[in-house]
C-alpha cells in the first residue's frame, strides 16, 4: 500500500512523561507505517519550554491559527515541586491556558465508548459532550470577607465618570462577599464555538444557566445564545436537522441524568468543571476522555483529557513494564487527522483515520486492554497488556481492515 499523502501540515504539539512516550509509540506504531505524516514539530515538552523561555508554546499556537489544527499531547502545568524537579528557570504557566487564551477557544470533552465499560447511568447509549465556558464568573472573582456593621455596595464607574451603585448588603453581623464578571464578547466567542461545533459533528447543542434567578448575569448569557442562534445558525441549524435548546441549569441535570445521550452540552465555567467531572466518571474512565479545543473562527486543536499520567512514567523510568491507556491520545489523533482530511478533501486520510479508531475499539472489545480498563470490564474474558503490547494489537485489527 502507498502511504497516504498529506497537504498542509498538522501542528504537533509534544509534550511531557508518559504521554511523551505513548505519542512516539503511536506514530512509530500506527501512523508512519501508513501516512507520509507531514506535521510541523512543537516540543512542548517541559524541558524545552524552559529553554525557549516558554516561546515553543506561544509559536505553536500561533502555527495553529495559521493552518487550523493541532494535536497535543498532554503537558506538565509546573508547581513548585515541578520547579525543583527540572530546575526550571520560572514556573511557566499552563500551555493549555496559554494555547486557549491565543485561539479564544472552548474545550469540548467526550468520551469513548466501548462495550465492556459500562456508563454508571445505565441508559446513557451515546456520548455526552461537554462545553465549558473558560472565562470568568467565580475563576476572576474577588472576594472579601465583611466585618459586622459594615455597608457593602457594588459600584460601577463609567467611562464619564458616573457611577451606577446598588446595596449588596448591610452586615449586621460578620459575612463575606464575593464579585463576579465576565465579557459579553467571550461569551459570544463561547456561544459561537457551541454553535459551529454542534454543526461540525451534528449533534443538538443544549446550553443552560441559572436565569431564573440570576436575572441579569446569567440572563446575560441565555441572551447572547439566543440571539446569534436566532440571526446566524437557526437556517444551518434547520438544515443539519439538529436543534438548540435552552434550560435551566437544574432541568438540565435532570434531563441529562434521563437521556441516552448523543449531545452537546454547553455550561458556564463553574457548571462546566463540575458537570466534566461528573459525566467523565460516569461514563467509566478519564483516559476514555477526549478533549478539541475549538476556536470561535473553527481552528482546531485535539487532545487527550488526561495528564501526563506521572507515576506511569516513574515506573517506566525504573524500568517497570507500565500499562497506561493510549486510547484517549490515539483519538487526539485520529480526531486530528480526520479534521486536516476534511479540510483538505483527502477521503484515504479520513478512511484510515476511521480504520484506526474502529481497530481500537474491536481490540477492546475483544478483551485486549490496559490495566485501567480490565478492572472495569465488564467483559468475560480479558487480557491485560502493557502500553506497547496494546498499541501492536491495534495494528493487527487495522492491518485486517485496511
Ligand atoms: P493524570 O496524568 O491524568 O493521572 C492521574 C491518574 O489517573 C494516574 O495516576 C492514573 O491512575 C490515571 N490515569 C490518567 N490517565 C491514564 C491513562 N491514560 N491510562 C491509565 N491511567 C490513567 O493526572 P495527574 O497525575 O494529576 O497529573 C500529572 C501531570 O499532568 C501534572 O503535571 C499535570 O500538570 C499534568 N496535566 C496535564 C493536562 C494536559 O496537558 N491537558 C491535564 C491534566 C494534568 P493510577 O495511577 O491509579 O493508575
Ligand atoms: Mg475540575
């Protein structure tokens, strides 16, 4: 077979520990034997971060923007222990924040879904995706805490001068007050990558708050939502046969909780952070989960949910056989290579990146897995292999659908 030619390149984000290992395992294994890969090469990796004074990350993401996908693998966001361990010169900031704040993007999460692993939720058939808005509300908040017998008042100075100032409360006793904001274009760019994504994979796009109470603030948000539905996606909306829908945060939860899944669901940053958790964990496993950071101009960039999966690593280091999950990194992947296919009317690419995804899946659906897994199948027999064992059975199925 000839290699599958490509036309733009990807941008190749590679990054730290385990996951480090896993990405040259997955192209050595699965991509370069097939595709005349043409990626352009960021280290992302911590070491060079520090050494290009953390530049890598921002060419990276602006290489992004100029050709419109990305694939990451994920990164260590240094603290303290961090600094020591590498001898950084600084504690660089997360890429993923440096990244999402240059696109002005929003995460989509799903996950996997395989016979074997069950949903908690029993009638959960189809993936739930989540839309976290990643900007403002209790993230940005400032906070105090209010002695007795003080007056708080919220105070807005106009760019003329003028004042607008309503009473929060009069502290009889001792209490504590909190101030939140957030950006009527952030959230029209939030609404905007819900909206294009939803028509992307063609699945309803739901979106919820807290309006009811929350009459301005998070009214602010329903509003925005449905006025760029109104004016500028109901037609394509209409014509994709796909819908968007408005609840309140707590229907949500309710309908979720229901449902089969198969959807979209767009929250605000605090809902968004506890609902991923939520629906990771119920749909069975974070290295099931994939993440695409979608900008509201449609640049891509794929990722795995996880980290960089550490103690996998230190045990590797040792010299210990690991059994880390590839399966949310390989998607990352696939994700990626079916979107440049897409972009660049390549079918053999979007063909085989199909291919890879479904010899994935058979190979864990025939009991072949990683120790994460096994302990949850629900499957009869299994075998559990180690990271690179995994990746070789998954050639053998795409070699026989190929
Ligand atoms: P983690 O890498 O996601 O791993 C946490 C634990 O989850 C692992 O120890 C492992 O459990 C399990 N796990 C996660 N992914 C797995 C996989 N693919 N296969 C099997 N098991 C998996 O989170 P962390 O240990 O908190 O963070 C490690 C580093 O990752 C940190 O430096 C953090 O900054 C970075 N991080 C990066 C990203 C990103 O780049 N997007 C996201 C999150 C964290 P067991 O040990 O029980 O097997
Ligand atoms: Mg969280």
């Amino acid at each position: 077979m000839d290699k599958i030619k490509m036309i733009t390149p990807l941008v190749e984000m590679d990054g730290d520990e385990m996951t480090r290992i896993i990405w040259k395992m997955i192209k050595d294994i699965l991509l370069t034997p097939y595709i005349d890969l043409k990626t352009e090469y960021y280290d992302l990796g911590l070491q060079n971060r520090d050494a290009t004074d953390d530049k890598v990350t921002f060419d990276s993401a602006y290489a992004t923007k100029k050709y419109g996908v990305a694939v990451k693998c994920a990164t260590i966001t240094p603290n303290a222990e961090r600094v020591t361990e590498y001898k950084l010169k600084e504690m660089w900031k997360s890429p993923n924040g440096t990244i999402r704040a240059i696109l002005d993007g929003t995460v989509f999460r799903s996950p996997i879904l395989v016979k074997g692993i069950e949903p908690f939720i029993s009638n959960w058939k189809k993936p739930i995706t989540i839309a976290r808005h990643a900007y403002g509300d209790v993230y940005r908040n400032v906070e105090m805490t209010v002695p007795a017998g003080a007056k708080a008042e919220l105070i807005v100075t106009k760019a003329d001068g003028t004042e607008e100032r309503a009473l929060i409360h009069d502290f009889k006793t001792a209490g504590i007050i909190q101030g939140q904001h957030n950006i009527d274009k952030s959230i029209e760019s939030f609404a905007k990558s819900c909206f294009n994504f939803a028509l992307d994979i063609k699945q309803d796009l739901w979106f919820s708050t807290k309006d009811t109470i929350s009459k301005k603030y998070d009214h602010r948000f329903k509003d925005i939502f449905n006025d760029l539905y109104e004016s500028e996606y109901k037609d394509q909306f209409e014509k994709s046969g796909i819908s968007y829908f408005y609840t309140l945060i707590d229907d949500a939860v309710a309908r979720v909780i229901r449902s089969e899944g198969g959807y979209i669901w767009a929250c605000k940053n605090y809902d968004g952070d506890v609902m991923s958790d939520m629906v990771a964990t119920a749909f069975g496993s974070l290295a099931m989960m994939t993440s695409v950071l979608v900008s509201p101009d449609g640049v891509y960039e794929y990722e795995a949910a996880h980290g960089t999966v550490q103690r996998h690593y230190y045990k590797y280091l040792k010299g210990g056989d690991t059994s880390t999950n590839s399966m949310a990194t390989l998607f990352a992947w696939t994700g990626a290579l079916k979107k440049r296919a897409e972009l660049d009317h390549i079918p053999a690419l979007n063909d085989f990146a199909d291919k890879l995804e479904k010899a994935s899946i058979q190979t864990i659906e025939d009991g072949i897995m990683t120790g994460d897994l096994a302990s949850l199948s629900t499957l009869p027999n299994k075998t559990m292999v180690n990271t690179e064992t995994f990746l070789k059975e998954v050639n053998n199925r795409l070699i026989q659908l190929l």
